[in-house]
C-alpha cells in the first residue's frame, strides 16, 4: 500500500514538474505586459517601450556561456537598430535559488539581482537588463526555452518571430543572422522570413528546480575529505604544473582567522570549476602533529579537494613557494599550466575579483 502511495505521489510530482516548463508564445499573441526591476534602478512596464515600432525582448542571464557569447552581439544589435525604431530588453528568467555551484563553471556571476548588476556594469550594457527570478512569472508568460531566447513584436506588440539570434555560438561563426533577418523584414513592411526557429543554451532555472540545486549540496556533503604530507621537493613538482589544469593554491592555517574566514569560498570556486581545467589545493602550514586538527577543520567545510599539509622548515617553503610572499597567512596563488604565476595574493582575497581572473584564463564559452 506504502509503495502504490509512493508511486501515485512521484507520478503526481512528475506531472507538476512538466507542466510548468512553458511553451513559447505562438506567433501573432499578444505581448505579455510587465512591472520588472533593472539594473539601471528602474522599474519597466511595456509601456515604457511604446516609442518603438519594434520590440525585441531577450531572455537571457549572466552565467550561461551560451548567454554570454551573445552578449556583445546583443549590444550591437541596439547600436544598429535603435535609431531605426527598434527597442530592445533583456530579462533574466532564472530564479538564482535553482542554480547549483557547479553549473557555474564558466562565470564569475550567477544570477541574483546584485549580480546581474554587476555584469551589467562590467560590459557596458545599452540596454535594460530586468530581474525575473524572484518568481519567474513573466518569464512563465512568453516561454522562452533556453538562454538566450528572442521574441520580436510589431508595433501593435503582437509576436512576429521567436527563436535564436543566429546560428553560430561561437562570436564570428553565424552564416544564418535570423533575428536581424527578422528585424530587416518587418521594417521593410514585409512578412518575416521564418518566424519561428530553436534555440540553443542553457535550460531556464524555474522556482520548481530548487530542489535539484538543493540535492547538490547533499551530495557534496558526502564526497570524502583526505589531507596528505607534502615536503619541499613534491611541493616544487607541483609548482611547475605540467598538466593542462589550471592550479589555484591556498596555504592556510587552522589558527589563522583570516584564513578560517574566507576558506568557504575555495570550496565554493572548487565546486564551480573543478569540471573545468582547474584544480584547487589547499596546504596546511599547521605543525605537522596538528594533522588531525587541519584535517576536522577540512571535514567541518566539505573541503573535498587535494588538500596537503607541509612537512619540513617553513622558511623553506616560503622560498619555494612564491619569493615575493612575505610570509602573513593566508596566501594564495593561480597558476597556468608550466608554471606562470597569474594572480598572487598575501591576506584576505577578494572572491569576486579572483572568480573573474580565473574564467578569464579557463575561458567563459565553450
């Protein structure tokens, strides 16, 4: 009886998961009206957009890689069009609370409101970049499938194309520009060559897949935690990296405060990039007979990475580690394959700005 109950309920939770992946709107509907904040500090609605003859609305976000290669051509698209009548918006479908850590492997955002303003900053947006993810509501309405995800309306608002920017990912690969296609014909008066194409990018995050983001973190939680000896010469072996990875070095001790403080955010950087060419390790500059305590201090902060502890003079590893370190705890170094000191830190990093040094180095698309 127990088990008939558990199926008709897992049945029952299946449904309520697939009815709330939208479809997109049907061409010749009627633009879903809006009240949505932007990064710019305003409040938008529909009207605000009522001085264009066209309207292009963008679902898109800030850690896609997908997103983000669209998103200079998404700025050249304004530059193009906005003194042709074209109006353009962005909104950010996903809900932030739906993201796992490790879905953020090529970005040094994810998609809260602070964040996307952010990103806006960053690259200079020319358009209005709207938060959606609170409840995801509006973007529910219009339907978009993937990020990014484009609805063209005419000046009567009524849908004329839906689908891809173009073909091509990847920046100068597009043979097929069918937005500016799209674009091209209504402002010639003429019907819209294909109205409707796919998309490609990443699955919008619903509220309903909170859960999903939820379970990473249970899973994490159960990966083992080791922490090994290291001496001077496994140290110098490793600094030469002659992998392909990326490596991101943290020496840290259980008595430091510094170090205690911002060591969550290794092991968050570890879950972001670790599907990467990126490693973390971590060392230990405890006494060698306070292993026990740097490897509790490890398995209270799910610290599964290569994690060491150095075995041998101090002063030796200070010298062999970075001749510029001065010797204060906590320091930290990035380090691209054979060798090359990228970033080096003495003190308290600021998470932010070493996310983004690192994707910049492993890359932000595919």
């Amino acid at each position: 009886m127990k088990y008939a109950i558990f199926l008709v309920l897992a049945l029952f939770s299946h449904i309520l998961y697939a009815v709330t992946d939208p479809t997109p709107l049907a061409i010749g509907a009627a633009a879903p009206d809006f009240s949505l904040p932007a990064t710019d500090g305003k409040t938008y609605t529909l009207k605000d957009f009522s001085q264009y003859k066209l309207l292009v609305v963008i679902f898109t976000c800030n850690h896609c890689p997908t997103a983000q290669a669209y998103e200079d051509r998404i700025k050249q698209l304004v530059t193009d069009y906005s003194t042709r009548g074209v109006g353009v918006v962005a909104i950010s479908p996903n809900d932030p609370k739906a993201i796992r850590l490790d879905e953020l492997g090529y970005t040094d955002l994810s998609d809260t409101f602070e964040e996307m303003k952010i990103r806006a900053k960053d690259k200079e947006y020319n358009f209005p970049y709207l938060y959606d993810g609170e409840t995801s509501a509006v973007a529910m309405k219009y339907g978009p499938q993937a990020t990014p995800h484009v609805f063209i309306f005419d000046e009567k608002r009524a849908l004329r194309y839906t689908g891809r920017i173009d073909d091509g990912e990847k920046p100068g690969t597009a043979r097929t520009h069918d937005t500016r296609n799209a674009l091209d014909a209504l402002l010639a008066g003429n019907p819209v060559p294909v109205e409707k194409t796919k998309t490609f990018g990443c699955s919008i995050k619903w509220p309903d897949k909170r859960e999903y983001a939820n379970k990473a973190a249970e899973e994490w939680a159960k990966e083992p935690i080791s922490l090994n000896d290291i001496d001077l010469p496994q140290l110098k072996q490793l600094l030469q990296n002659d992998g392909i990875n990326y490596k991101l070095i943290n020496v840290w001790a259980t008595w430091c405060g510094p170090c205690v403080t911002e060591f969550p955010e290794f092991v968050n950087m570890n879950r972001m990039y670790r599907n990467r060419e990126f490693e973390l390790i971590t060392i230990s500059l405890d006494d060698i007979n306070r292993k026990p305590n740097a490897l509790n201090f490890l398995t209270k902060k799910q610290a599964s990475t290569k994690n060491y502890i150095f075995k041998g003079n101090k002063y030796a590893f200070l010298e062999a580690l970075d001749k510029k370190w001065e010797g204060s705890l906590p320091y930290t170094l990035f380090i691209a394959p054979g060798g090359k000191i990228i970033y080096s830190k003495q003190g308290l990093i600021d998470p932010q700005e070493l996310k983004k040094i690192i994707v910049a180095n492993i890359g932000r698309i595919y």
